[in-house]
C-alpha cells in the first residue's frame, strides 16, 4: 500500500484537482483507491456525492490528526493507495500527513506565491525527515501548464528546481477544461461526455502519463510490495 499526499501550503496551487485525477486514474486501472479528504472545504467529498458509485474509489471525510493516523493504519491491508487531499495550510494535519507519506506531490503553478507555499512545504519536510531520521519521498508537479508550453521551457525549469535539489515530475499537469468540468458534473474522465468537453482525450492521457510516473518514482519496497499484492491478486494459471 501506498500513501500519496498532495502538499502545498498556498491555497488554489491544484493539490485537490491532482488528487483527484491521480486516483480515478489509478481506480480505473484497476488499483483499489481510497481518498482521506482532510480538507474542511471538503471539495473532493462533494463531488464524490455528485458521482454516485465509482468502481475501486472510496473516499472518507472530516479527517483529523487523532483520525488520520489510525484510517492509513485500518486501511493498509485493504486498499493498494491512499491519496491524501490537505488544505492549502502549515498546520499539525499537513506535518502529520507528510511524515506518514510515501510519497508527496507538491503541485506548483509556476507563479511567485505558489512557489512559496511549496518552499514552506520543503521545508516542512526536511524538518520531519531530520527529527524522524527518515527520508520522504517528494517531488514537485507543474500544474496548469499552459499546452502551448513547450517541452524544452519545462525542462529549464525542471533544471532551475533540479539546482535547488528539488526533483520535478517529467508529466505536467495541463491546464484542461475536463478538469474543472469534473468538479462541476461528478464522475471520471471516462464518464464525461467528449462531444461536450474540449480536449478530453489529451486530459485523459495526461492522467495516465501522471499516474503512471507517480507508480514509477514510489520507493523501491513500496513497489515491490504492490507488486506482489498485484501477483496474488491474479488468478493462478491452471
Ligand atoms: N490542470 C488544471 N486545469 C484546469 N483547471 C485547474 C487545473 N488545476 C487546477 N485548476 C483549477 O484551479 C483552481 C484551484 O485548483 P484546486 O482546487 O485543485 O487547488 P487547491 O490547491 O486544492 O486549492 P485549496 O488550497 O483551496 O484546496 C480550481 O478552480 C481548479 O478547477
Ligand atoms: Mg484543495
């Protein structure tokens, strides 16, 4: 099992529209998914309700440091990953949800004040990990990037972050009408209808690209242990 977060401590940087696209992207590939919805504006909750059933996803609510702890505890030998959604804070539930991360994605949107919420997450993080003596996994993920961006900006960038030791998801994830539709009208990228939704099929493949490099840079006993629980999941040949 894996617990993924997503972290920036400024508000509006797209940690929930991340969270999102990475689970129903890892629930449609047949990953059993739950999201702890620990942000009191409990958007992903609301849409959740919006959705009705959505196969191999659950999602919690009303997360808090005395629940979180124990919810990745009852969940582990249930679910294959746990995506964490925080509110755009600095407070005891975003430390807490770092230190039990596997992995955490801080989502940046390339302006002046979102790079500060992730410096204060960084930061957050090389505090726990020298109190803890551990190291957690992270990386930053440019968001809303506009398509006309080329690939050779985002690498400059990615090597200005690199400098700084920072590491940098090579899948960025685009500025996509789908994803502000999917709040709106409930459901998946797969549910939503393409006539009505511009660019659905690019949409769709960014959340595969983004949930198959996240699966790519867990730690190595984490995929080894998903890989395993995938095994014995298979039906045997005869
Ligand atoms: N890739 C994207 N494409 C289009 N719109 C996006 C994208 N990412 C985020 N947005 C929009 O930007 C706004 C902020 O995004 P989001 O709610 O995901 O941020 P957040 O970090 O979770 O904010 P908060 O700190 O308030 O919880 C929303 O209106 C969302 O629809
Ligand atoms: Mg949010």
């Amino acid at each position: 099992m894996a617990v993924i977060t997503l972290a920036n401590a400024k508000g509006g940087a797209g940690k929930t529209t991340a969270a999102l696209i990475l689970a129903t992207e890892l629930a449609r590939q047949g990953s059993r998914v739950v999201i702890l919805d620990a942000d009191p504006q409990r958007w992903i909750t609301n849409w959740f309700e919006l959705s009705g059933n959505i196969p191999n996803l659950e999602v919690i609510s009303h997360i808090t440091p005395a629940s979180l702890p124990c919810h990745i505890r009852e969940l582990k030998d249930e679910v294959d990953f746990i995506v964490i959604d925080l509110a755009g804070a600095k407070d005891a539930i975003v430390a807490l949800a770092l230190g039990l991360s596997d992995q955490v994605l801080i989502p940046v949107q390339g302006c002046a004040m979102d790079a500060r919420g992730a410096v204060q997450i960084l930061e957050l993080i090389r505090q726990i990990e020298e109190k803890a003596r551990t190291r957690i996994n992270h990386a930053v993920v440019l968001t809303r990037v506009s398509s006309l961006v080329t690939t050779r900006a985002l690498q400059t960038i990615k090597a200005l972050l690199a400098a700084r030791g920072v590491s940098v998801l090579d899948t960025p994830i685009v500025e996509r009408a789908a994803y502000r539709e999917i709040f709106e009208c409930g459901g998946t990228l797969q549910t939503m209808d393409a006539d009505r939704v511009s660019n659905l099929d690019k949409a769709r493949e960014n959340a595969f690209a983004l949930a198959r490099e996240v699966q790519e840079i867990l730690p190595m006993r984490v995929r080894r242990s998903l890989a395993l629980r995938l095994h014995w999941a298979l039906p045997r040949a005869a």
